[in-house]
C-alpha cells in the first residue's frame, strides 16, 4: 500500500472530510480505557514490596516463596526466608516462573475450537458462552448416557476441587490423575497393603548411614528440601547406594552403583533379602515384633541366591553381597528410599512391595536414618463436594482383571477402551484439568482415538500443551502465582533440628491477567450451570482456604502477618507406632489372587538390534509443564539421547550425531535429537529426558524440541494389581540423520 | 493517492481533532471485536476513511468482503484470534511493546511499566482493562487522547521512544501473517499515521 501523502499534509487536505463524521461517530460512542488521572511526575519513586505466601508449583514439591513485586509486575521470586522447608533457596524452575507467568504464548481467554480437535481454530469467547457451552455439554452426556460417561484426566492442586465435583456430586468414578496411574500410585498402594500407609519420600537420610535409591537420581531430580535432605546424608557421611541401568547424578556420587539390568531390580532385593535372612542379617526382633506373615515370606524368596538374582540382574553376585552387607551392617539406620516415579515396567507393585519389605527385613522403621514419617500439623478443615445418590457403575466391575489395588480412580486403559469401544458403556464427554494425556499416558493415538468419539472435550490449562489441540472449550487458569488454593504443611526438613512444623497457604504474588479465573470459581460457575448449585460447598478460593484454616484457629491474614508461614512447635518424629505391621505375606493380596510375597515378574528383554528406552528427569524442567519456559529452554533444550560407547562404536554413531527414534512398532520420532555417547550407561539401553518434543505450534519456544518419549511408547504394560501403566518396555532403534 | 490541489490548510485545532479521531478509530480496530463498536457504522467509517485516503485497491477488496460476508463480526473475531491471541499453527503476533523490546519475549516487562509511567507522567492512566497498559489499542488511545489536546510534542516523543522501536517489528510480523483485508490494512494504517515525519 502506497500512501503519497505524509500524515500532517493528509490531515489539512479536505479528503479527510469525507472520513472525519463517521470517524467521530463511531469513536464518541467507544469508550476509551485510557481515561485522565492526576499527573504523576516522571520518576517517582516506586517501591519494590515483597509479597508473601506463594507456594511454588512449577513442580509438585511446592517450596514456598517470596515474590518481589513493583506496581503490580512480579519481577523476582525468592525462597520465602522464613521457611524451614526449602528456607530461602528455589531450584531454577522456581526462578524461572516469572517466564511462566508473563509468557505471551499463554492462554488468556477462553477459546472455542470452531475447527477440528487436534487441528483447532479458535475463536476468543466470553466467559458466559464458554461456562453456558461447557455446562449444557456435559449435561447433556450425562442426561443421555450417565454420570460415568464422563472421563476427568485431573492433575495439580487446582484440580482437586473441580474432579471432586465430577467424581462425588455428579458421580463419575471415571477419573484418572496422571500422579497416580501414570507416576507413584504403584508406589502409595505397594506401601499400603505393606506397612497400612503411603510412604511419601519419608526417610531420614540427613541421619542415615546408608542411602539406598533404586533408580532415584537426585540432582537431575531436583526437590529443594528433599535434596537438602539427600546432601545433608552425604555430607553426614552416608553411604550411598544406587541401582540404576545409567550412571546418574546420583550414581555419580554413590559409592556402590549398581548398574542393574533394566526391569530385574526386584529378582535383585529378593536376593538381598534373603541372603540376608539366611544369614541371620536380618533385624529378628523388629520382624518378631512387627512382622505379619515372615515364615510364608522368608520360604518363598529362598529360591533367590545371588547367583540366580546375578544372572537375571546381569550384575555380579559378589555386588549384591556387597550392597546386602553394608545394609545390614548399618542397619536399622538406613534409608530404603521408596521412590517416587515408579511406573515403569508393569510389574512394579512387586518392586515397591520387596522395597517396603526390605526396609522391614532391616527394622529400618521410626529409627534415625531410616524411614520416617514427619509429624506435621493436624487439624486443618475440609472443603468437600457432597457425594450424590448415584451408585458408580466402575470399569473394574467389568474388567477380567478388577485392579483390586488400584490408587483412587479408574485405571486409565479401562477407562480409555471403554471410551474407544463404547463397552461395557459409553464415554462421551472429557474434562482434562492441568493434565497433558498426551505426554502423560503411554500410546498417544489411543488416547487420540478416545478424543475423537467424544461428544465434548473441555481442557482447562495455563499454557496451550498437546492435549488443549484437542478441546472444544479452552479455558484459561490463573497460575500458582496468582490464586489461593493448596496448604502446604510440614516439618522442619532435618529431624536433628529443632522440632517445628509450618503451615504455608498458596497466596497470590500478583493478581491474574487477561482473562483467567481460578479454578473454584470456574467449577462453581459450571456447577451452578448444570443445576448443582445448592450443593456448593464454597463460594469462593478465600472463603475456602480461611475455611481450612480456621480448624487450626488461623486465617490468610494471620499468615500474611506472619510471613506467609505459620510456625508452630513440632513433635519428635521418631518412634515406631504401637499398631504397626509389615505385611510380609498379605493375605489381601492373597484373597485377590495377586502374589502375597513380594514375586519377580520377568519383562520381555529387547528384541535384536534394538535398545529399551528408558527416561528421566532434566534438572531444569518438570517434564511437559516447562516447555515453554525461554529461561528454562536457554539452560536445556533438547534431549540428548544417552547411548553407551561400545554400541554406538558398533552402530557407527559418535557424540553429537543427530538422529531420530523408531520404535519396536514401527512408530517413528517427529523429531530428532543429538546422541550423548558415554560409558555411563548399560548397552541394552538407551536414555532420555521425558517431556520434550511438544507437538503444539502454538508454544513459540518448545514446539518440536527434542524427542517426545512417549510418542515412542506404544506398547502398553500394565501393572496387574494398581492398573498403572509400566512405560520403561518399548524399545528404539536410532536412526541417523546427520 | 494523489496529492489533492491546494485548499486551504485546516486549523490546527480542527487538525488535532481529526487525529484523534484517527487514532481512536486505529484503537479500536486492534479492539478484539465486539457487537457493541463494531457494527456497519463502524465498517462504513472504515470505508470512508480508505476512500479519503484514495486507496483503492484497498477500498474495493473491503468492499468486495464485506459484501461477500455472511457474517462480518465473526469472521473479524476468528481473524484477530488467530492473529493476536492464539493460533495453529502458530501465526500469532503478540501485540505488546514488551514482547519485542525486553528480551526473550515477555509480557509486563520493563517496557510495559515504561509505558505506563508514560501515560501517568502525562496525566493519564488505563483503567478497566484486561490488557496491559503496552497492548496496541492502549497505545493508540493514549495518542488519541495526546493529540486531542493538541501535545504533539508528547505524541512525538511517545512516537519515537517508546512506539516505533517496537511496532516496526510488530509491523514487518503482520504483514506476513495477516490474511485478512481489515487487518491487513488497519495496521498499515497505523504504520502511516505513526510514522515519522520526513
């Protein structure tokens, strides 16, 4: 376009004329938001407050903060001093949130996709025609077809009090937390139905002698408190054991690596245990005490010598010796961490139960060093949606095998096949809630196919992902930055301290921008739109957290006076308590027909010309939720594809090629990545970062970098007692690009 | 255009008016579209002001849309979506001064506060907005509401210091993804009322 004018001889010429009536006509009725307000000089000082009470979530850990904030902009964010948790210290994801929070390419509206799921055109809508829309959707699939006709994939602490809703008030059972199903409910339900609880990652190892992690790589893993707790042991003097087919950070530091065999660790602590039990090297009058089922359980695992469990963990006999003695010559002051993300081979409730089992064979219960649980402060309320009338009709009612041990919710399979085949019945309407299934749940077109038959798809995100490609409704959420919701609670991080406990609620550093809502406000909006709004429990995010608080006789404000952090005087964490077990043999799981001592079941092993692709932490991201952090995408960007010399020598790669994945399926990377060639890894595996390689355009700085790992898993296993999926049993050839 | 004959120059008054005016009408067209200012009336000033500028070309593909559109303001809020808010494959141009002058991409960064300092540093605020005070639109009806009271010398300086450097990147970004004719030429129409004087 060619003006020939400039704009002062445009303006004195008389064509204008023509233009300027309806110019001011359309503008006199338009209401400018920039209005006339007092003259304020140029620099005036402005002060930098600190904000008290944030809680981190840029992972789950939720250390807690302080933010700096100049008129109303976030523009630093600190570890709150006054916390005896992380204390003044954040990880570079904690920092990094401010990327988070003022990233362009978040959502800020809500969108309705007027093109196709998995190829959306959006179109910016109100609230009103979003929460109208999403509200008579759902309605309308469970006048049709049901309550359980609703699928809920929640993940986060927004998304506790909208899947609540679905699950008790409307009364779908069908949800599925990806924390759970696709990460450490293995691990919680394992521990249960050994010891009556879940374990958390409660062991003491700033006093314990040894540590010992199975597959744990703390520093690439990185929890601010928790690796205060894993440095403290170290620098303490703890031994350090680590099982893990790659030479991690962890591994680095230990003195005994272990570099097992991948999906054998439970053949390994069968061995340990029972070497250890033939050997009078077990903690006899702990197991006499607090064991249940000891003889049954010290009979069954007989057949495990070391040299059995050698063969099948392809380590040497005289290693497991090695790591069973330095167990028990420190024991019962040995941490036997029980792990976190443990879903990987399909046979891990067994894993986590030998775990549980092991620290009992050491008595390694309520002693320094060993495990145990914090006593933090009890007493805060409850906010709960009734429980309807309707009677859940579950999957596992259906299924040949009904996950007896399932963690709360449906197994995702179950929930996915019924979806896809409409049996036992439909499932036609999803809500997805801080969840990426995409990422998150092992064969991504399955998941996909699940989508497509859906009469209506509702995500509510922060940030576009994988899965918001396929809503139909996107609604935008205020960030942990910019709501109230969780309480975090705790004790002092090292149990040599002084015994103190904390209570921090999540506040907001700055209030939310554009048009994003917190998560109460937008379930109780749908709620009342679907005709439940008598059974709200809270009117809004402040009503419910000072609701929580005033059980333990406090408030946000008496917080916020405080720091953000209420202390209180702590109790001694030590001791075992009088009603406690260990359920060496489980009679439950014997009644369900589930092994009751903790069994080895072998996984299949790579076929020729094939690694298994194992994954992991990077020490700057949490997973897919980072991807688009410029900060965070600056210090990591890709996922270098660890691979052992003598196979790439073989394979005639060398450090720095790139190349693409290919799985046993014949599936193939959309991406490529750069190989790492290193002896520090077994040659029967390949490893990389999980999260990468984000389909979605629409994240500027993440789309397409690095591999997406679970784009590579399409074989599914599933563990048989939780219903949990095993994603460490797919394998890759490599496929050289340059 | 051509260069009109000679008339006799419009009072300065009369002159600041009409800019302002200009400058509100530019505003609100990076408005996300609303039934309640966009409507025919507003198109047809669209029109008008195409015409006064003798742009034909520009003038008849209006037309031809909007004669061809069964529904102007939807296909305008899929098109100031996809270009301003959220898109795939990705083709949005964040309209923010911060994202393009403060590093790494950002929103509410320095040179948001920047602006806003600006505003207030000349008696004016944003109020009311879910937009940050460095979104185009505010932009602009900072400068209508500069130029209404006849402070050129204040408009310049916005102009210079703290508009241009980032709307020539936002510029150059739009015209390549930019598809549809108003929003195509609506930002030309900016970059020529913004522009400096040579």
């Amino acid at each position: 376009m060619a003006i020939n004018l400039t704009r002062r001889r445009f303006l004195q010429t008389a064509s204008i004329a023509a233009a300027s009536v309806p110019l001011s006509k359309v503008v006199a009725k338009a209401d400018s938001e920039v209005v006339k307000t007092p003259l304020i000089p140029p620099g005036s000082f402005k002060d930098t407050e600190t904000v008290v009470g944030g809680v981190c979530e840029m992972c789950f850990w939720r250390c807690q903060l302080v933010g700096k904030v100049r008129d109303g902009r976030l523009v630093k964010i600190e570890g709150n001093p006054k916390s005896i948790d992380n204390g003044a210290s954040i990880c570079a994801r904690g920092n990094a949130g401010i990327k988070m929070l003022y990233d362009p390419d978040r959502l800020k509206y809500p969108l309705k996709n007027v093109g196709k799921r998995g190829a959306p055109q959006w179109k910016r809508i109100s609230w009103d025609e979003a929460l109208d829309t999403c509200a008579s959707k759902l309605k309308a699939v469970v006048d049709e077809h049901g309550p359980e006709s609703l699928a809920i994939f929640p993940h986060g602490a927004s998304a506790s009090y909208p899947f609540h809703f679905f699950e008790h008030t409307v009364g779908t059972p069908n949800v599925s937390e990806a924390s759970f199903f696709q990460c450490r409910g293995i691990r919680d339900m394992a521990y249960v139905a050994t010891i009556d609880k879940p374990p958390g990652e409660n062991v003491d190892m700033p006093n314990s002698k040894v540590i010992f992690l199975l597959g744990g790589h703390f520093g690439e893993n990185v929890h601010v408190s928790h690796l205060k707790r894993y440095l403290k042991g170290l620098e303490n003097g703890a031994k350090l054991v680590v099982v893990d087919p790659r030479f991690s950070a962890s591994a680095a530091k230990a003195d005994v690596w272990v570099p097992i065999r991948p999906g054998t660790d439970t053949a390994m602590l069968l061995a340990m245990m029972n070497y250890l039990i033939q050997n009078d090297k077990h903690a006899a009058d702990f197991i006499e005490e607090y064991g249940e089922g000891f003889e049954e359980f010290s009979e069954g695992i007989k057949e495990w010598t070391l040299e059995r469990a050698a063969a099948e963990c392809d380590i040497p006999a005289a290693q497991i010796k090695e790591v069973a003695d330095l167990l028990a010559a420190n024991a019962p002051n040995v941490a036997i961490h029980p792990g976190r993300h443990v879903s990987w081979y399909g046979n891990d409730f067994q894993r986590q139960r030998a775990l549980a089992c092991l620290t009992g064979v050491l008595g390694a219960f309520g002693v320094k060093g060993a495990f145990v649980p914090p006593k933090g402060p009890k007493g805060l309320k409850k906010v709960k949606w009734p429980h309807g009338d309707h009677e859940p009709d579950r999957l596992t009612e259906y299924s040949d095998n009904p996950y007896e041990f399932s963690p709360p919710g449906t197994p995702t399979d179950l929930i996915r096949d019924a979806a896809i085949s409409g049996k036992p019945y439909p499932i036609k309407g999803c809500v997805i809630w801080g969840q990426n299934p995409i990422q998150t749940i092992p064969n991504q077109e399955k998941t996909i196919q699940m989508l497509a038959q859906m009469d209506f798809v509702m995500c509510t995100d922060i940030m576009p992902t994988d899965i918001t490609m396929f809503a139909d409704i996107l609604l935008p959420e205020a960030s942990y930055l910019e709501r109230y919701d969780y309480i975090k609670t705790g004790t002092q991080w090292n149990f040599s301290d002084e015994h103190q406990q904390y209570i921090a609620p999540r506040m907001p550093l700055v209030d939310p921008a554009f048009e994003r809502k917190d998560g109460i406000w937008i379930t109780n909006e749908i709620a009342r739109r679907m005709g439940y709004g008598d059974q709200i429990p809270t009117k809004d995010q402040v009503e419910m957290v000072n609701y929580r608080l005033s059980g333990v006789g406090l408030s946000i404000d008496k917080i916020r006076a405080e720091g953000g952090i209420h202390l209180q005087p702590g109790k001694d964490p030590y001791g075992i308590p009088e009603d406690m077990s260990v359920y060496f043999y489980n009679e439950d799981l014997a009644d369900a027909d589930y092994p009751a001592i903790p069994t080895y079941i072998p996984v299949e092993q790579p076929p020729a010309g094939y690694l298994r692709l194992l994954y992991g932490r990077s020490p700057v991201h949490t997973f897919n939720r980072t991807q688009n952090n410029a900060w965070l995408m600056a210090a990591m960007d890709s996922t270098p594809i660890w691979l052992n010399d003598k196979v790439a020598a073989k394979l005639g790669l060398k450090d720095g090629d790139t190349v693409s994945l290919e799985n046993q399926d014949g599936v193939k990377s959309r991406t490529t990545a750069p190989i790492k060639v290193t002896p520090g890894i077994r040659e029967d595996a390949v490893y990389i970062y999980h999260g990468f390689g984000s389909m979605n355009p629409e994240l500027t700085v993440g789309y397409n970098k690095g591999i997406d790992d679970q784009s590579m898993i399409t074989k599914l296993a599933v563990d048989p007692e939780t219903g949990c999926h095993g994603m460490r049993n797919n394998f890759v050839k490599l496929v050289k690009v340059s | 255009m051509t260069s009109p004959h000679p008339l006799p120059p419009a009072e300065p008054a009369e002159e600041a008016v009409l800019l302002s005016d200009v400058y509100s009408f530019l505003a609100l067209s990076m408005r996300y579209p609303d039934a309640h200012f966009l409507d025919d009336q507003f198109l047809e000033a669209f029109a008008a002001l195409l015409e006064s500028l003798e742009l034909k070309p520009q003038l008849e593909e209006f037309l031809l849309w909007r004669a061809d559109s069964a529904d102007p303001l939807e296909e305008l809020q899929l098109e100031y979506t996809r270009l301003f808010i959220n898109s795939v494959p990705c083709s949005t141009v964040p309209p923010y001064a911060s994202v393009y002058l403060d590093g790494d991409r950002t929103i509410q960064g320095k040179t948001t506060e920047k602006t806003k300092d600006f505003y207030l540093s000349c008696g004016f605020d944003v109020i009311d907005s879910t937009e940050p005070p460095d979104h185009l639109q505010h932009e602009l009806d900072f400068l209508a509401a500069l130029t209404r009271e006849s402070r050129f010398e204040e408009e310049e300086l916005f102009l210079a210091t703290l508009f241009r450097p980032w709307f020539a990147q936002f510029f150059e970004k739009c015209m390549h993804e930019a598809r549809h004719p108003f929003y195509r030429v609506s930002i030309q129409l900016i970059d020529f009322f913004t522009k400096e004087e040579q």
